[in-house]
C-alpha cells in the first residue's frame, strides 16, 4: 500500500530507541525525510549508524524536550513538519511507598510536557499551513489503574484528553491528531517495569516476566515494529478522515467495549 507520505518531513521525538527508533525506521523506509529528537546525543548517534546500516537517513537533534525553551527553538529551527510523532519520555514506575511530590512532579515532566512542548511548538503552523499529522504514542496505563505506575498513568491519561482536545480544536484546519496505547511491548521500559515490581512484591522478576505474557490473550507482547506500522498509517493520508482516535494495541487484554 502506497502511504503517499514519500518527500514528505517528519519529526521523532524519542527516536532513539524502543518504539521512536522503530517510528523513525518505518517513515525513512517510506521515503520521509526523519528528524529523530532525543536528549542523548550518544544514543542518536547510535540510532543514526544503526539505520544507516539499513540504507536508511537519519538527521538527529539532542534536546531535553522538559525544557520548554529548548523545545520552541529546535522546532524553530527544524521548522513545521508534515509529521510529529511523539515518543519522548518514560515515567519511571514506582510502588507507592516509593511516591512522594517529587516523583509524580518528574512523572508529568517526563512524559506529559515532552508531548506537550513538542505540539505546542508545531500544531498551529501546521494549522496556519491547512495540513499536518500528530501521533501520539502513550500507553494503556493511562486507562488501566495500576499500584506501581500512579504517576505515569496519571501523565498518560492526561495525554489521551489533551490529544483529543487538539483534534477537535485543528480538525477544521488540516490537522489530525491521533493517540495509540501500546500494552506490554519488548522496549527496555519493560524492565524498568519489572523492577518496580520485584521491589513492591518481592517476587522473582522471571515470575513477574511469565505472569505479565500469561495475562495476554495473543501469548506474547509486543513488537515496537508494529507499533510503528500503526503510527505511520496514522500519520498518513491513508488515515485522512481519522482524528481524536485512541488505538489500542495490547494483544487483546482490553475487554471493555
């Protein structure tokens, strides 16, 4: 299927690596010029020579996207993309004796300004253009309450109600703004995950790894490659009449209609 998205400019905010790299991959193999975001500079790089490898470019830009002054002036720089998915940030999972101020203060900053800062940065020049595309890669933990992940879950279901206000606030300019929720996806945050679990339970991390699979119809998590797929179709215009839609991709664990 011919996406129509080949010329075209995309930015990545956290590109290099897990579900971001694997965005980053799936737009320049379709002939998009990539920007990738991310606050290290040594991980890019490692991104860059990663898909060079694949006959694939890269551009990169190290910027800690919590900054809101930093954020404006690389997108100043960059300019308005056709493209903008965002990926930047994690909120560290926690058990709750380990929550205090601080923490859930970082937990927003991690994760709902890095969205933030970025859109803010590209929505309106994209509206004042008459076209663009936002995707919002979050996660289920922003639907699905969970003791170890309070101020994470709390900075994605932000993200979810924000993302659907730009949507309805730009659909009558060209712009769409989408959001997918991954569940249990194979990235480096599923340790981090895993951790926080050992931790609150103090139970085996194997057992705590085979319970997480056994809760998922599909029997496996997820791949960042077909978390891409989707974030690409979205972004595309393949996907023009699609905005304010929450895609959940959790191999079935969702039960609710």
């Amino acid at each position: 299927m011919d996406l129509h998205i080949s010329g075209q400019t995309a930015v990545v905010t956290g590109a290099s690596k897990g579900i971001g790299l694997a965005c980053a991959e799936a737009l320049a193999g379709e002939g998009v010029r990539v920007i990738g975001i991310s606050r290290d500079a040594g991980n890019l790089a490692a991104a860059q020579q990663q898909l060079a490898g694949k006959g694939l470019s890269l551009e990169v830009e190290a910027v800690d996207l919590t900054d809101p002054e930093a954020s404006a002036a690389v997108f100043e720089r960059l300019g308005v993309p056709d493209i903008l998915i965002n990926c930047a940030g994690a909120a560290r999972q926690l058990p709750p004796a380990e929550l205090d101020s601080k923490t859930l203060h970082a937990a927003m900053e991690a994760k709902y300004f890095t969205y933030m800062h970025a859109t803010e940065a590209v929505v309106r020049g994209m509206a004042e253009r008459g076209s663009g595309a936002i995707v919002n890669v979050v996660g289920q933990g922003g639907r699905a309450a969970n003791p170890l992940h309070i101020g994470g879950g709390a900075a994605n279901a932000a993200l979810m109600l924000a993302s659907v206000g730009y949507a309805k606030a730009y659909a009558d300019r060209g712009v769409r703004v989408n959001v997918i929720n991954p569940g249990l996806t194979r990235t480096g945050r599923v340790d981090d995950r895993l951790e926080a679990a050992v931790r609150a339970t103090g139970r085996p991390k194997d057992e705590l790894a085979a319970e997480l699979v056994a809760g998922i119809p599909m029997g496996r998590g997820g791949e960042p490659r077909e978390v891409a797929d989707v974030a690409v179709f979205l972004a595309s215009p393949r996907a023009s009449y699609v905005t304010g839609a929450i895609i959940t991709m959790d191999g079935g664990v969702t039960s609710s209609i």
